[in-house]
C-alpha cells in the first residue's frame, strides 16, 4: 500500500529504503520537494505534504540527525501510517544505536543498514491492525441492565421511595451477582426477587455481609459504619482582636487553649490509625526517593554520584517539556516585537520538532540551545530562495531587446508611489531608461503625482547622460480607465522606444474588495510583467498575513494558465519608523517564501536599501 | 618561666635564620636572579611558540565542497572518501569528515559538504570559511546554460567575501555530471563564467547598501579597465571535468583529476 518509505540522514545520505511493487518513479524528486518547501521554510510544524498524486508524512530524528519518510498515494486513507512511522523510528534507532553513535559523517557512509525484514515484519503488524478493530458487537436483551429492573421499580409514584429503592437494592445485589460471572442465570434473577419477603433492615444486614466477605477489607474501619454523629464539618476561626495576639495565634502543641475544641473533635479512635499512616507515608516517600536515585544514578552509567553529575553537566536529551516554557517567552517576545501571532506560534513549533530529542552540549542550558535554534532558522526565512539581483535581469532583458516590467501593488497608503519613484531613481543612477505606467486611474491627483516625479528626476538628470533622450518618461491615459489597457499599451510603447525598464504603479486596494482584485489579477495575467512586487508596510502587524494570502490567492484564482503568475518579492517600507519591531518583514517572508526585494527607509530619494538578514535578526532577537 | 624562656629562644633563632637566609640570598644574587630570567624567558618562549604552532593548525585545512542544489556534492564527497555509490537526498546539515589523498605525500585534510540551498549555505558557509584551504565549487554541467548566472552569482558572493579574498583559497571548479552527453566542457563554463562575472561586478557593485549602512564585499575582482578573467584572481584556479556517477552506476567515478588536485594542495 506504501509507494515508499526512505530514511536518510541530514546530510542528505540515503541509508535504506524501500520502493513498494508496481512504483516505477524514483521517489528522489517528491522527497526534495518535501524537504525543500517544508522542512526548510520551517514550516514542519504539521509533518503531513501532497505533492502531485503523492501524500508524504515524515518524521525527524534530532538525535541522531535522520529523516523518516514515508509516501503514499493521496487518495488512500492509511490509518496506521503515523503510528507506523514511529514504530519504525525507535525499532531503527534501537537496532542501530552502536552505529549511530559514532561520531562524523563517516558513520552513515561505512555501515551497511539492512532493515528490510524489520520493516515488513512492522509493515505487516501495522496493517493487522488496523484492520483488527472489529466494532463491537450489541448486547443481547438478557445481557442488558433493563432486564435486571423490576417493572415495578421503573414505575415513578409519588411515595414511590420505599419500593424505589427495594428495587435499587436488589437491582444492586444482581448486578454484583452478575460481575462475578459473566451472565445472568435465570436461577438469581428469582433469587433476587425473592428478597422481597424479607424486610428492610435484614436485606441490609444481609448485603453488609455479602459485601465484606467479598472484598475481604479490614473490618477495623468500617465495624463503626453507623457513626455516632458526623462531624461538625469546618468551623469558623474566630479570631480575637482581629488575630492581633500573637499568642493567641501560635496553635502549637503547648499553647493547647483555643484550640482544644477543635482538636476534641476528632475521635480518638481515629488518631492512632493516623500516626501510623504518616510513619507509612514517610516511609514510603524515602523508599521512592532512594530508588529513584539509584535509577538515575544506574542511568548515568556509573554508580551513586557521578551517574546524578553527569545528567546535570551534559549530554542529556531535549524534551517537549524542557523547552515549553522557553518557547513560551520566546513567542511572547516575537509578538512583542511585530511577528504576526500565528507566524510566531508556527515558527515556535517548527523550532521545537528541529530540537526534539537532540543532545545538548556540555554547559549550554536549554535557553541558550532554543535562542540559538530560532535564531537560526529566522535568518533561513529571511534569506532570499533566488538569486535577488535586479539589475542583472535588466540588463538581460535589454539584451533581449525587450522591457523588464515591474508591477506594484498592495493596500492603500503603503507608499507605493513614493517607493516607484525612488526606485525609478536608482535605475536612472545605474544608466537605464524609465517609463512610468499611470495605471491607478482612480485615486485623485495620483497621474499629477508621477508628473512631478517625472520632472523632477529629469531635472536631477540631465539630458545628455542617455543619448539626448530623456531618462524618465510618463505613460499616462488620465482617469477612469481601465488598468489593464492602459498597462499593455504602456509596455508596447516601451518596446517601440527601446525603454530599458517599465514600472506600472497600481492603484491602492484592500484585500476584500472583490472587484478589485479580480481587476488586478487581470492586469497581471493579461500582461505578465516580470516581477510582481508586493508593496507592504513595516508597521503592518497581524494583517500582513491577511493581505499576503489574499492577494496571492486573488492572483492564482483569476490567472487562466496552470502556471499562475504570483507575487514576486516584497517591498517592505516605512522602516525607518519602528526602531526594533521588524517583525513585519519575518510574517511577510514566511507567508509568500519570497524575498524581501528593496526596503524604504524614508521620503527622499536616496532613502532605498536592501535587506541584511543578519541586521533584521539581531534586531528582532535583542532583549 | 620556662615557657617564656623558650619562645624567647625561639625567636631569637627565627632570626638568625631570616638573616643567614637573605645573607645566603646576597652571596648567591647575581647567578640566582639570573636563573629566575632565564626561566621566565623561557616559559614565555614556549607560549608564544605554541600559540603560533597551534594557531597555524587550527588555521586552514578544509576543503569545502560548494555548488548550486542537485549539482552532486554529496555523491562527490562519498566517491573522494570510500569510492562507493550512495542514493542522496538534499542535504540539510553540513557533513565533514577526514579525507586522505591516496598518494602517500598529499596530506590529510577535513572535507566539508555544504548544502546547497540557498536558505542554508550563506549561514553554513560563514561557519567554514575561514578554515578553508580549498574551496571545490561542483557544477551541473548539462543545465549549466540555464543555471550560468545562478552560479556566477554564487562563485561571486564567495570570491569577494573579505576574509575568503584574503586567505586566497585554492579555487576548483568541478564541472560535474559529464557522463550526460549534453554536458559542457570546462573550458566552455569557464569563458561563460567569466563573462557573467565580467557583468556582476558592475551591477553588484551598484547594488543598494543594506539598511544599516553596511556595505557588502568591497573586493574588486579582477583588474579595472579589464574584462574578467579568472587568472587576473591571487587563488589559484583550475578547471576541471569530472563525473561522480561514472557511466554505470557501480561502475568507477571519473574523480581522478580531483584527487590529484586534492593532493597537491
């Protein structure tokens, strides 16, 4: 049933697997593809992936640095998988713990791991099982309680007390009857009915002794079942001038006063059967710890002392509930510093499968080990998954002869036109020519806006430097068309007049408004600008996650190809307003798994800069 | 009485010894003081001498093992260490390990495997670079026009790393995956590395400055005025073809030209 199941180590050596009958492809491909978008986005915080047809579950070793994983098809619904991976990850760390204990990466080159017949010996015992559950089958009426009722019993009177409970106490009497073997003769439901000759107290005292002899419990507690008078239960202290007295306060033994009254009240027979259980108590908690020391002591390998240092110095285990409460602080602390709070809460849980079961070096505290692991996989996320150089792509699309053409698009008020404009600059300072697409034909002033841009960046660069042709220039169609249109015309013109780079700025939309959206998706789809850029803010907090999915989702569902065109990259801006809360740029990468492309970290046009992975962590992680 | 009698005595004898010490001390002073020097010298010797010693050991015998994802670094490191085939999967972690040149004079250097991925390697290879003594830098030979600028843009953040510029590591790049029959010569990826190359140092040295202000890797490669070459590098280079699969599966890797690589250095 499994299409195949594969260990291999971190290091990416492959020590066994196992291809089930009748699978032709190599599973070399959908196992990449796990471990490139799950296991490196940080995203294993659920183990389950599909790829095509395939579902694959996996399961790390942290220990030993090993990957389980185990692919079926989709459409199959096996139980027993998840329960099967962990059976098979302890029976493999078991068998091979001599040879998984070396050290280096020699160790999983010179072994050989033959685990074939473990593995269908557990395949096999998984399956049985899951198909053993048979349902349980239903009582028949003589097994039931019902029949055991007396009719009368079942009949509610008003003074029906007396014969309720007649009822309940032969319904009592059968049903223990009825335990000690398993089915209900004939024979004792007469026996019970018979009781109802005998009056009330002899059924009693009859039930009494049929129960202690059954259960044999030392008669001495309970020969006093009807007590004399229970106990008054708690009584108010009163406390003489508002407990001022310290005299009167102190309840020790010598001091007996005040608290004589309370202390009468407990019979004395029960005092003596106390004493002698706190002993037994006392015994008991040293009898526990003494062998609990042993045991930790035999578990440290050597005896008494040494075996308690050495669990206190190093190589001990990392478990779920060691790191719980640092994880706590540590999601705390993200949210406190602008992540959005599902983001933080995942890439927690991420960070505690990587560390599950790892050994920790000598004198580092599990503090230290999580901090460092999250740090870790925070700057993962923030590296770029592809090579982020713009001006390289220009140049090849100029070799190309055609226009690259950049879209920006994002909510209202993010600076999307401020950005446009500073990065029109640079690509002007770097020797290319612009053509600025006033596609937002909504917002008022906002084609007068890219006007004055326009000027004053041409004024800034003076004609001569492009061949006499000016290095900025404005396609604009006024208000109140369609976005779309006005785009591919604006590109075709870029190819006519051999512009270098088309920058297509897009009116402000929130992610909800339907209509908007699927205007957007159109203006995308139809004219497949080489880069989407997603303009967002640095001050943007949980709602980054809000727009990021539903922009991308806006794009995929209205695009008509298989292949649709999504964002791109991420244009984060407003920087220079939070001081230490760049969260923002950590929700925003999780999200999309894009880079952040430019940063904008003021109003001017020099205020543009690129992202320092390293910069943005140290920042996030400080205290 | 008597006791104070004895300590007196004591005393006084206590003093005479303190005097016939230091009057020993005086006698014997120049050769004394002079022992005491020479000791000293001696012990700070020693410490400067196996600080250098150790400091040099420490420093510099890696070998790291770079390349875009899929490009075979993992089944290179298994055919240098043990010569066997092995399935690989993508790696996460780096492995490293001892590798031995199999003539008798190369040394014995640790071979680092770095992955791939472009989320890992930045991280991984900052660990590593500055013990390297080589870097091996694998590449796909058979999807190399599509990769071409992927992979320029890698050797290039390397080669205008600070401390990798200044340790001039030996650089060799393997063009791997030969045994494909759409595979290039290493002599065509090494005039098409250099052109990308030639193109990436003006964009990257025009590139943004990152936000606090830091600027990366101000090492201009090559010389000004002058299209790129990799000669014009202080690193040795050398180019060379390899096969880590070999052309049947069980069958010998074509790695003999790294291993004599490898032992020269």
């Amino acid at each position: 049933m499994l299409d195949f199941f594969s260990i291999f180590s971190k290091g990416g050596i492959v020590l066994w697997c196992f291809q089930g009958a009748g699978v032709s492809e190599s599973f070399t491909g959908p196992v990449n593809a796990l471990i490139r978008s799950v296991i490196l986005q940080e995203r294993s915080g659920n183990n389950s992936f599909t790829h095509n047809a395939l579902s694959l579950k996996y399961k790390l070793d942290n220990e030993f640095e090993l990957v389980f994983v185990v692919g079926f098809q989709k459409i199959l619904t096996l139980t027993y998988v998840d329960k099967f991976i962990d059976d098979v990850q302890l029976h493999f760390r078991d068998r091979y713990k001599n040879e998984l204990e070396q050290r280096g990466a020699l160790k999983f080159l010179l072994n050989n791991f033959e685990f074939g017949d473990d593995f269908h010996r557990l395949l096999r015992e998984a399956e049985v099982s899951s198909k053993a559950k048979a349902p349980a089958s239903m009582r028949n009426f003589n097994e039931s309680e019902k029949s055991k009722k007396t009719v009368k019993s079942m009949i509610e009177t008003k003074d029906g007390d007396k014969s309720k409970e007649q009822g309940g106490k032969k319904s009592k009497n059968a049903k223990k009857e009825g335990e000690k073997c398993k089915r209900l003769s004939i024979k004792q439901i007469t026996k019970a009915n018979g009781n109802e000759g005998l009056t009330q107290e002899e059924i009693i005292e009859r039930n009494r002794a049929k129960f202690i002899s059954k259960h044999k419990i030392s008669v001495v507690l309970y020969s006093k079942s009807p007590k004399p008078q229970k106990p008054k239960g708690k009584v108010n202290r009163v406390w003489d001038m508002s407990g001022k007295s310290i005299g009167e306060l102190d309840y020790s033994g010598t001091n007996g006063n005040n608290s004589s009254d309370a202390q009468n009240q407990d019979p004395d027979a029960t005092a003596e059967p106390f004493l002698h259980l706190n002993l037994l108590h006392l015994q008991l908690i040293w009898n526990v710890h003494s062998v609990w020391f042993l045991c930790r002591a035999k578990k440290g390998g050597f005896g008494g002392m040494f075996g308690m240092l050495k669990g206190l110095v190093g190589s001990k285990n990392l478990t779920q509930e060691d790191m719980e409460p640092v994880l706590e602080k540590m999601r705390d602390h993200l949210i406190a510093k602008n992540v959005a709070a599902e983001i933080s809460s995942q890439l927690c849980n991420s960070v505690a499968k990587k560390l599950e079961g790892k050994v920790m070096g000598t004198f580092t505290t599990v503090a230290s080990t999580v901090k460092q692991a999250l740090q870790d996989s925070l700057v993962q996320i923030l590296q770029p998954k592809r090579r982020v150089d713009i001006l390289r792509d220009v140049l090849e699309a100029r070799s190309q002869r055609k226009p690259f053409v950049i879209t920006f698009c994002g909510v209202n008020g993010v600076g999307k036109s401020t950005n446009l404009a500073k990065i029109s600059y640079w690509l002007i300072e770097n020797g290319f020519t612009v053509l600025i697409a006033a596609c937002d034909t909504f917002r008022a002033g906002a084609v007068e806006q890219l006007r004055t841009h326009q000027r004053r960046l041409n004024s800034l660069h003076p004609l001569e430097k492009h061949g006499g042709q000016p290095a900025v220039q404005l396609f604009e169609k006024g208000y109140g068309k369609d976005a779309a249109g006005i785009a591919m015309e604006a590109i075709a013109f870029a190819r006519n007049q051999v512009f270098d780079v088309v920058l297509i700025d897009t009116a402000g939309r929130m992610q909800d408004n339907g209509p908007l959206m699927t205007a957007l998706a159109k203006l995308i789809a139809v004219n497949t600008p080489d880069l989407v850029l997603f303009v967002g803010e640095a001050l943007v907090g949980n709602e980054a996650v809000d727009q990021l999915v539903k922009f991308n989702q806006a794009l995929a569902d209205h695009s008509k190809t298989d292949k649709p065109r999504l964002i791109d990259g991420i244009v984060l801006t407003k920087f220079d307003t939070i001081d230490d809360k760049v969260g923002a740029a950590i929700s925003m990468t999780y999200i999309t798994g894009q880079p952040i492309v430019f940063v904008g970290t003021g109003q001017t046009y020099s205020d543009l800069r690129s992202l320092n992975a390293r910069a943005v962590v140290s920042a996030l992680m400080k205290a | 009485m008597d006791e104070k009698i004895h300590l007196d005595l004591q005393d006084f004898s206590e003093e005479q010894f303190m005097e016939s010490f230091l009057k020993e001390i005086q006698s014997e002073e120049a050769v004394f003081i002079l022992g005491i020097f020479l000791a000293l010298a001696l012990v700070v010797l020693t410490v400067v001498f196996f600080g250098n010693f150790w400091g040099s050991s420490k420093a510099r015998n890696a070998v790291l093992l770079l390349g875009l994802c899929d490009s075979g670094k993992t089944l290179l490191f298994t055919r240098l260490l043990l010569g066997k085939f092995v399935r690989t999967q993508t790696s996460i972690t780096e492995s490293s390990a001892t590798y031995k040149s199999k003539d008798d004079r190369g040394g014995s250097w640790t071979l680092i495997d770095v992955p791939g991925h472009e989320s890992l390697r930045v991280q991984i290879v900052e660990k590593h670079k500055a013990v390297a003594r080589a870097v091996v830098f694998v590449v796909d030979s058979s999807i190399f026009q599509k990769d071409v600028r992927d992979v320029a843009e890698f050797l290039y953040s390397i080669l205008t790393d600070n401390i990798v510029a200044k340790n001039a590591p030996t650089l060799v790049v393997a063009c791997n995956k030969q045994d494909i029959s759409m595979a290039k010569s290493a002599k065509l990826i090494q005039q098409q590395l250099e052109k990308e190359m030639n193109t990436l140092r003006l964009t990257r040295s025009a590139a943004l400055s990152s936000q606090d202000g830091a600027v990366g890797g101000s090492v201009y490669l090559g010389k000004k005025g002058k299209d790129f070459e990799f000669s014009q590098l202080p690193n040795r280079v050398e180019f060379i073809e390899c096969s880590a699969r070999g052309s049947k599966d069980d069958g010998g890797a074509d790695i003999d030209a790294i291993e004599k690589c490898l032992a020269k250095l």
